[in-house]
C-alpha cells in the first residue's frame, strides 16, 4: 500500500492543488462526454428502428447528420480530455522529479558511498516517470474507458435495466484474478526495475572509465560485465512480462465469458418483445464497453502496481539521513575573525563503525600541512572541516564557536576548497573559475593564471578563458586541471582555504614556483593542505596522522 507521508513527500497532493483548475476543466470535459455517449446510441437507435426498420431514408440521413454532429463533438472533447490529464500528469511529474532531486541535494555524505550514479539516475528519472505514466493512464486511458462505460450504463439502465445484471456477472471473478496476481505482479516489476538500475549502473561506470579500463587491460571484463546484466534485465523481464500475459489471458477468457451471457439475454428479450431491434443493435455497438471495469480495473491495476514500485525504491532516499546542517536556519559569520579552527576531541568511523581517526589540534592562520600515509584519514579531515561529514564525537571550532550552528551551505562560502579529483563541470574556463560570480573580473582571472604558469602550457590570456571545457575536464591535462582549480580557490578569496594534494600534477621547478606563490597569496588565510609532497619550505605548522591520530610535529 503506498503510505500517505511517501506521497506527501513528493509533493504530488500539492501538485494536484496547484493544478485546480485543469483538475476542474478535466472533470467538466468528462460529464460532456458522459452525456454525448448516452446520446450517440441513443441516436443509433433511431437509426434502426425509425429509418431502416420502417424504410424511411429521409429520417435516416436526418439521424446520419446528428449522428456525425455528435461523433465530432465527442473527438474534441477527447482531444481536451487528453490534452488536459497530460498537461496534468506531466505537472505532477515534474514537481516529484524536483521533490525527488532537491531531496538527493541535501543527503549525506554516506548515501553517495552506498548507492552508484547509474542507480540514482534510474530512480530518479524513470521511476517518477513512471508516476507520471500512473497518472496518465487513470486519467486518460483508464478514465476514457470508465466515462463509455458510465454512459452505457445509464443508456441500458433506461432502455432495459435487466440486462445490467447480465453485464455485471463477470466482475467479483475479474477482482479475484487481480488479487491472485497482485503479488507477483508487483514483485517482478520491482525485480525489473532493480535489474534495469543495476545495468545503468554498470554502463555508466564502463564508459566513464574505458580509457583507465583499458590502460589496465580490463575493457573486455567490463564488457562483459555489462552483457551479464543485460542479460539478467532480460530474464526479469520476461518473467514480468509472462505474468502480465498470464493474467491479461484470464481477463480475456472472462470478457468472453461476459459477452456470451450478455448478448445471448439481449437476444432472448428481442424474441420476447422486450427490446427493440434498433435498441438491440445499439447496445451491441456499446457491449465493449461493459468490459470497460475489465480494462479499467486491469490498466489501472497494473499501472498502480508499477509506480508503487517506483515509489517504493524512490522512498528509498527519503529513509536515508539528510546531511547534517543542511537544513538548518543560518546563523550569522559576520562577527568572526577567523584566526584559527580548532578540532576538539573530534572522533570519527565511517559509517558508524569504530572510530578510525582521533583529531585534536589547531589550525592558525598560515600554512598547515597534514602528512601521512594512505588511507590513514587526512582527507577525512577536511571533509569535516567542509561539514560533508560529522564527528560522531567532539566538535569543530572556529574562534571558539562551532561550526554546527552554521548553516551548511553559508559555511561552504567561507572556505575555497581543492579536492584531490578536481571536477570540472562543462563550460568556459571562465565560468570553471568564477563559478558564475560576476564579480570576479576577467583581468584577474588572468593575472592569477599568469601567476600560476599558464603560459607554459602554451595558452594564452583572455582566448584561454573561452576555452570549452568538458564535462570532467577531460580535455585538459591534468596539471591544466590543477591550475584551473588553483585559480578557482584564489579569486574567491575565502579566509579559510582548504588543499587536498594541490601539487600531485606540477614537476620540478614548476611545483616549487607555485607552492612559493600560494604561500605569498595565502599569508592572512587559514590553509590547511595535505599533501604527499615536501612542502615543509612554506610549511608553518605541520601534522602528521599516526596510528588513527592527528598529532603536530
């Protein structure tokens, strides 16, 4: 059962108020369409008995003319009918797509650990598209079928209502078979849809990575990676789909079922003089139409069941914890000084683990390094210091006042951080700097670069800021990339700047030129970098993580 607070949480009972007045006219357009249904057979009839049966051609073309008045109408007002539950569907589409994305925004730093891009985006996309589907299909094509079935019922309820008990036999069998299947139905959509973002996944992760793939010679393992999982999307598949079938078999032998009793009871109260002929031939035209709770109960059904899978894997996201601080209310920085961040007795395990790392210390304005070996935790320091994760112990202060009262995102403004894969997002060169801060002029974009060594890689001034980057950066070096993001933490001017292996791609006399500039344009800034580098020259105070701690040399 979708739970109300699952719904709430994307927003869609907002959606369906802000789309009032649509959700009106499409009920409007519905009841003209339910009264232009009773009306059409009603003209058939006439039709019949009145011009064939008594051979009277002028009231056949007079009833013709009608006939074809009203069968216009009809198509018009199911133009608007679907014109208007697409306008709709779509709206609650969009604003889900937005609940769900705004959601992903604010989660946390171990979300991103556990699940893959390619999942994310599944999720994201195609399972709030299939909502949408669920929405069209009920107000479209399951409310088309609804709306004749309606107008039949009425026309055959006033002509001869004995013949509705013959048209309703077959329904508490049809609910049986939607209740025997709905188990499995569901599950094997969700079997589909799990195998469907497991195959995204690992294509996303194939082509991202071929070239590194096949420097390491595992291009054909991915590959067939890849085929596995499509093969596996294939056997789920099939095996949802032979359900479907199964069950959409059923429902065909039981609207055969259906048409039997009803027709052969139509043709037993002609002989008896109950029904009239013309009466008799437009209720055959309408006998479709009291499958209408077949179709409707089964599109309906199997539609539902499909979103509520959806809606169960995206309810996923919403069990998971929201980064901590991201929501909160900002608190004002205005009055700090920033003259130093100090850890106190921050304790720290991934993922609710043992503590793998103790940091007690104190960074002051200047240069502070932090050594140590791999996988030891020195990123995992700054990932504290940008709040991307918390301590589960301790807490982090600036000037004495912790930085959990502060607003996430108002915090991140205060720090210009490098991280060690440096993205680049598509753009300009002077949008991957400015980060689109008007106030950032193109002059010191340039002044900076020159300042870095821009000119060694052979690019030049303002022509070099017009460059289109790609998505990643991959059409740059990766030491361009370095001085690119260099330049980046440099005109933002942040009083704390943060520096994850900033020199890893520079060599030689380059690497020492800008580690001297930095140091020279950072004097009032509080840095903390790490690094695999000897960087003691513009080191004030170094640390080094030993046995799980950070401690000062």
């Amino acid at each position: 059962m979708v739970h109300s607070k699952e719904l709430k949480s994307l927003l869609i009972p907002r959606a369906l108020i802000e789309n009032v007045y649509h959700v009106l006219g499409f009920c409007c357009v519905a009841a003209v369409l339910v009264i232009l249904n009773i009306i059409k057979p009603l003209i058939f009839s006439r039709i019949v008995d009145m011009g064939l049966v008594a051979q009277d051609w002028s009231i056949v073309k007079e009833q013709c003319l009608y006939f074809a008045g009203i069968a216009v109408l009809i198509a018009t007002a199911s133009f608007c009918q679907g014109v208007l539950a697409s306008v709709i569907s779509n709206r609650v589409g969009v604003i889900a797509k937005k609940a769900v994305t705004e959601k992903l925004y604010k989660l946390g730093y171990a979300f991103y650990q556990k699940f893959g891009t390619g999942d994310i985006l599944a999720r994201v996309d195609g399972d709030t598209e299939q909502i949408r589907n669920f929405l069209m299909t009920i107000l479209y094509y399951s409310m088309t079928s609804l709306l004749g079935f309606i107008a039949a019922v009425v026309f055959v309820g006033y002509v001869e209502w004995r013949m509705l008990v013959a048209s309703f036999v077959i329904v508490p069998f049809v609910g049986l078979r939607m209740y025997m299947f709905r188990s499995v139905t569901l599950n094997s959509n969700l079997k589909v849809s799990e195998d469907r973002a497991t195959s995204i996944e690992q294509m996303t992760s194939g082509i991202q990575n071929i070239i590194h793939l096949r420097q390491i010679n595992l291009d054909a393992w991915s590959l067939d990676k890849i085929k596995k999982g499509f093969q596996a999307l294939k056997r789920s598949s099939i095996i949802r789909d032979s359900w479907m079938q199964g069950g959409d078999a059923v429902t065909m032998l039981l609207m055969a079922i259906g048409y039997i009793i009803t027709i052969g009871y139509g043709g037993l109260l002609v002989v008896e003089g109950s029904l009239s002929v013309g009466y008799l031939f437009a209720f055959l035209t309408l006998r479709d139409r009291f499958n209408a709770p077949v179709y409707f109960i089964t599109q309906s059904y199997q539609s539902y069941l499909a979103a509520k899978a959806s809606l169960q894997r995206i309810s996923v996201f919403y069990e998971n914890e929201e980064e901590d601080g991201i929501s909160q209310s900002s608190k004002s920085n205005g009055s700090l000084k920033f003259d130093h961040v100090e850890y106190r007795n921050c304790v720290f395990g991934y993922n609710g683990q043992n503590p793998c790392l103790e940091v007690n210390a104190i960074f002051n304005t200047g240069w502070n390094t932090i050594y140590g070996n791999n996988g030891t935790g020195k990123t995992t320091v700054l990932r504290l210091l940008l709040k991307l994760v918390k301590p589960a112990e301790g807490k982090i202060l600036i000037d004495d006042t912790d930085i959990a009262r502060f607003n996430n995102q108002e915090w991140r403004h205060c720090i210009s951080a490098m991280p060690s894969d440096t993205y680049l997002f598509s753009g300009t060169i002077r949008e991957n700097i400015r980060l689109f801060d008007d106030t950032i002029n193109d002059h010191e974009i340039v002044r900076i670069l020159n300042d870095l060594g821009i000119e060694e890689d052979k690019l030049e001034g303002y022509a070099y800021l017009d460059f289109v980057v790609s998505d990643g950066g991959r059409n740059v070096s990766d030491g361009q990339r370095q001085k690119i993001a260099l330049a980046r933490v440099l005109v933002q001017d942040s009083p704390i700047v943060v520096l994850d292996e900033p020199f890893s791609h520079f060599d030689g006399p380059s690497k020492q030129s800008i580690q001297y500039y930095l140091k020279r344009k950072l004097t009032d800034k509080i840095v903390v970098c790490v690094s695999h580098d000897d960087v003691s020259e513009i080191t004030d105070r170094a640390f080094e993580i030993k046995n799980g701690n950070l401690v000062h040399t």
